[in-house]
C-alpha cells in the first residue's frame, strides 16, 4: 500500500466496527487504533507508518491534532471519517457515558478524568423521562460537557492545536464554512446509516477487500433508554445539535 490510512474516529458513530474490518483485513501488527493512546506524538507515527509497517491509524483525535501528528510523516494518506444521525449520536453518546454508573463498571469510571467523573454522576442524576430535567441537563453542561455533548460531532472538525474555538466552546453556525473547508480534507465522509456502501467505496478507492457485515461493536450498555422518537426530546436535543444537522444535511445532501 503506497497510501497508509487515517481514520477519524468519531465518538460512537460505529468507528470501533470499523477499526474490527481493518483489523481483520490487515491483521494486528498493521491496523493500529487508538493512537491517541498508542501513538500519541509525531514521532512514534512516523516511526509506525514509515518504517514499522502500519498501514491503517486510528483514533478520537480532531483533524487539527491529526494534521500536526502526521506533517513528519513520508506516505500520503486516505483519510475518511463516518458521521451520525445527530439525535441519534446524542442519546447514544449520553447513554455510554451513563453506563459507567452501573455498579460493575465503577471502577472504569473513577480512571476517567475527573471531569469526566463529574459528568457521568451528573448524568447518572438524571431522569431520562423528565422533559424538564433533561432539558435543564443539557442547557446548562459543565465545560467538560460541552467538550463531549454539544456539536460532539462537528467539534473533531474544528477543534485542536492552534484553534480559534477551544474545547469546551459551544458551536453555532457561524462555523459552518469552517467545518465545510474541513470536511473537504477528507478522501470520504461516510453516514452510518449507508455503512455498507461507505466501505464498498472504501474498498474501491483503497483496493481493499473490507467485508462488512452485521455485527454491532461496543454498544453502549446503559440499562436505561432516550425516547428519541418523542418530538419534545428531539427539539431538547436539538438545542445541543443544531451544527452537527447542518453537517448531517450537508452529507446527505453529497456535498463532502
């Protein structure tokens, strides 16, 4: 492979699925995920996609903080990303941060930061039946709320090293262009409700024999459910997602 592959893995939007195709397809010692974790400076990339015979990185890592891991390195890469319905993505990122409040998972919460902890027993109050307290939640998110629940997914556009928009901003739409300049970077954008056909095309544009199929990977395991059918949660929900429907629209729509 004359190109290694970038994939910005987007915070439950099925990316842990497609790093399981990758994995299958490569093997271990080329598909590395989690580099944020595994291969957190521009050095040790380089070192694994140049000379360490990695082909295919992963990771939650913004588009900023991927450009400036990658600038040492030698190979071009094909980079894509898979977005969400973004109601959707909500409740389903809400719902994973809430399952650390399950008893046998105590112990994994208290290795998050604690701002993280602070979030999770936040939530861990909160009556996901209550229009009022889910409402008051999501209007009013600590900062490291912000970072993760509002415009989670837009925010892996815009963010990073040297942004004019820090982590725990909230988005608008005056973003909008800049999201779009971004999006841009990418060889695909894919939406998961069309992940077959996203990586049929990953397939074609890399000459990789990706085989999708139906198994679901690391779902989140809350005992408790969002209605995201009931209209009032998604106008709720709507007031921390408005960006990323813009952006959703936009893929829907073939602009990226």
């Amino acid at each position: 492979m004359q190109r290694a592959i970038f994939f910005m893995h987007i915070a439950k939007t099925a990316g842990s699925y497609v790093n399981s195709l990758f994995r299958d397809t490569l093997g271990e010692a080329r598909a590395v995920d989690h580099i944020e974790m595994r291969l957190p400076n521009a050095e040790l990339l380089r070192s694994a996609v140049d000379e360490g015979g990695v082909d295919f990185v992963s990771g939650h890592v913004y588009l900023r903080l991927w450009s400036e891991l990658a600038k040492t390195t030698s190979r071009p890469f094909f980079r894509f990303t898979v977005i969400r319905d973004p109601i959707e993505h909500l409740a389903s990122h809400i719902l994973w941060l809430d399952h650390y409040n399950l008893p046998e998972k105590r112990g994994e919460c208290a290795r998050l930061s604690e701002a993280h902890q602070r979030l999770v027993d936040l939530i861990g109050r909160v009556n996901f039946a209550d229009m009022g307290a889910l409402d008051a939640f999501l209007t009013h998110l600590p900062a490291a709320g912000v970072q993760l629940l509002d415009n989670c997914q837009s925010r892996y556009f815009v963010c990073g090293p040297g942004a004019s928009t820090a982590h725990h901003d909230p988005l608008t739409l005056s973003h909008a262009d800049q999201i779009a300049r971004a999006a841009r970077c990418f060889d695909l954008v894919i939406r998961q409700d069309c992940l077959a056909a996203g990586i049929a095309k990953v397939n074609t544009l890399t000459g990789l024999a990706l085989e999708a199929s139906e198994a679901r990977v690391n779902v989140a395991k809350s005992e408790r459910a969002i209605d995201t059918k009931n209209p009032v949660v998604r106008s709720i929900f709507g007031k921390r997602t408005l960006v990323d429907q813009w952006l959703w629209r936009s893929a829907v729509a073939g602009k990226f």
